[in-house]
C-alpha cells in the first residue's frame, strides 16, 4: 500500500515538471538569441532625458569676492568723439574718420542708415582705490538694440600705438554690474598695430589680440581672478555703458580710448585698417573718394587719451591737443605816464614818441 502512495505522488511530480519544459502544447520556449561569434550583443539603450538626468553636471556658479562700487566716482574730463546724428538724415559722417591713423566715425550700416546707439559721443575716466571706472555716452540710449553692438576699450602701455589690452563686452547687458559676456584679451606678439602701429600697413594678416586674460562666463583665462572686469549700461547721464576694471590689469600710466563695433566684431583682426586698403573699406564721407561704406561698416572708435603722464604730443593715436596761443611778450615801448590826452599824443612802435598836443 505504501509503495502505491509513493508512486502516485512521484506520477504529480512529474507532471508539474513537465509544466516547466521548453515544450508545452506543442510551442518552444521563448529565448534571448545568442549573437555568432565575435558579435558584441545589443545593449539595452534608455531614454535620452533619463541618461542626461544623472550625466549632465549643473554649471558650476562664479564667485565673486569684490564689485565695484554703484556709486561711481563723479566724472572725470570728457574726451569727446564726432557725432553723425547731426548729418545722418544725408546719410554720411561729417568728419573724423581718418583711416590712415586708425580713426573711424562709422556708425552706420553698409548701406549708410544710421545707428544712433554705435555713435559714441563722450567718455571719461575715473577711479577709487580698486578700480577704474570708464563711461561711455553715446547718442542712443539702447546698447541692447537689435544690431548686437560690442563695447569696448583699447589700453596702450607703451605709447607706441601697439594695443596691449582690449576689454571687450558683448550683448544682452544689464544695469547692475555683471561680468557676464565681458572678456579681456592681450597682444603676446605685438602685432595690433600691424608694422607701423599707427598708419595702415593694409592688407596684413596677423592675430591681433590673440590672448585670453579673462572670461567673465567661464572665469578662464590667464588672470585667474573672477572679479577683473564688468560692465553695466544706463549708469548716468554720461554712462549709456560703463565698464570697471582693476588698476592692477595696466598700472597708473597708459593711453586709452574706446569703441564700438557692431560689424566685424572680431579682437584677432585689430587694427581693422590694417585688414582692408582704404578702397576695400570704404568711407562714410561723402566728399572722399572712396563713399560709401564698403567692407568695414558699423564701427566708431575714438582716439587715445593720455593718463598717468603728461603727453609729449607725438604719441600715435593720440587725441588733438590745443595749439597753445602765443604770449605777447611786454614791448619795452612803453608810453611815459605824462603821456596823457587831451594834452600829449603817444605815438606807439616803431617811433615810440609821446607828443605834446598844440594849443
């Protein structure tokens, strides 16, 4: 009897076993296929945004340890720029662009439509004990307009007409300070100037500002400091933009102007005169030759101002100065002071003779 109770449970086993096999009512098993040699097997893939849920690192945010004041010092002396406004409606600038020396009153498209937010009109330059201020009046009020205008101010150590620095801005700006989309470039091989760093030596190929000091996005570059330029606009009356930068970057002795660039916008190709013969780039007055504007367009840049030293007047690029009026000397022929009307008559040089008046 026991051996029938034994047989009946082994005979259930069985076939709950055979409930499991590979065949069952007569259809194989499902199986995953084995690839043929040397045939890496298929990896399961995921969903894009999973994989750059976890992948992608936030950007890593800039610290700053100092900013410059709100309250900038109040303005130094104007150097002051051409203003198109006044001609644009003829379509041309009324002087001041002098190709050949590096100056040009570009403020408009190819086609000579005027743009009121790349004419500058002023600038000037203050300071604290950390920074430099420099302000920037232009005729608009928008350096956010629609042309994407670039900023920025050109730093010659050696008074030789050889940028050393360019601190350079680009759109959108804010009015708080920020270092967001400001850069400072360095000319290493001193080329900016091309071969004469004053006359155009077009056409020339070189770098121009080849190197990056700093980079107020990725706070790279060779300074290593987050905090060593910025720029806001709409500051002031007389400060449509304004950067600030360290005084360590150049020292208390340079020459500086500024610019702005809507067209070529590009720190490698500086001098631009140097890039293009006159004939190429054009003119914006309409009495030259070469009217109108060609291949360099959108532009205005202002000449060198002197700071920390006392201009010679043979600087390249250097702002006019005003011829100094003559001093007269004292002449020795000099009326007696008995030589009084109505009784005596004072005849000056060459006689220097005092009269007596007949009665």
């Amino acid at each position: 009897m026991a051996k029938r109770f034994l047989s009946l449970i082994a005979f259930i086993v069985m076939i709950g076993l055979a409930c499991n096999l590979p065949f069952v009512n007569g259809a194989p098993a499902t199986s995953a296929p084995v690839p043929p040699p040397g045939v890496p097997p298929v990896l399961a893939t995921f969903p894009t945004s999973a994989v750059d849920a976890t992948a992608t690192a936030s950007p890593v945010p800039i610290l700053h340890i100092i900013t410059p004041s709100d309250k900038a010092p109040a303005s130094g002396p104007f150097v002051y720029d051409v203003d198109s406004s006044g001609t644009a409606p003829e379509k041309r600038a009324p002087y001041g662009d002098s190709y050949d020396i590096d100056r040009f009153e570009r403020p408009f498209l190819q086609d000579m439509t005027y743009v009121q937010n790349l004419d500058i009109v002023t600038f000037d330059l203050t300071k604290d004990d950390t920074w430099y201020y420099i302000s920037i009046s232009l005729v608009g009020s928008d350096p956010n307009d629609t042309h994407g205008i670039n900023y920025g101010i050109e730093v010659d150590l050696n008074r030789d007409g050889f940028g050393d620095y360019l601190i350079w801005a680009q759109p959108p700006y804010t009015p708080p300070w920020s270092t967001t989309n400001v850069k400072v470039f360095s000319d290493q091989n001193h080329d900016t100037g091309g071969l004469s760093g004053e006359k155009s030596d077009a056409p020339i190929q070189g770098n121009g500002y080849e190197t990056l000091v700093f980079d107020g996005n990725s706070g790279q570059g060779t300074a290593n400091d987050p905090d060593l330029a910025w720029v806001r606009v709409n500051a002031g009356r007389y400060a449509t933009v304004q950067f600030a930068f360290k005084r360590s970057l150049i020292g208390s002795s340079f020459m500086l102007g500024v610019l702005a660039d809507a067209g070529l916008k590009d720190p490698g190709k500086f001098d631009y005169n140097d890039r293009f013969t006159e004939a190429e780039a054009g003119s914006p007055v309409k009495d030259k030759q070469y009217y109108p504007l060609k291949a360099l367009y959108e532009v205005d840049n202002t000449c060198l101002e002197a700071f920390g030293f006392k201009a010679n007047g043979f600087e390249p690029k250097l702002c006019p100065r005003e011829e100094p009026k003559p001093q007269k000397t004292p002449s020795a022929c000099q009326p007696p002071p008995y030589c009084v009307a109505p009784f005596y008559f004072w005849f000056g040089e060459p006689e220097c003779t005092c009269v007596s008046v007949p009665g």
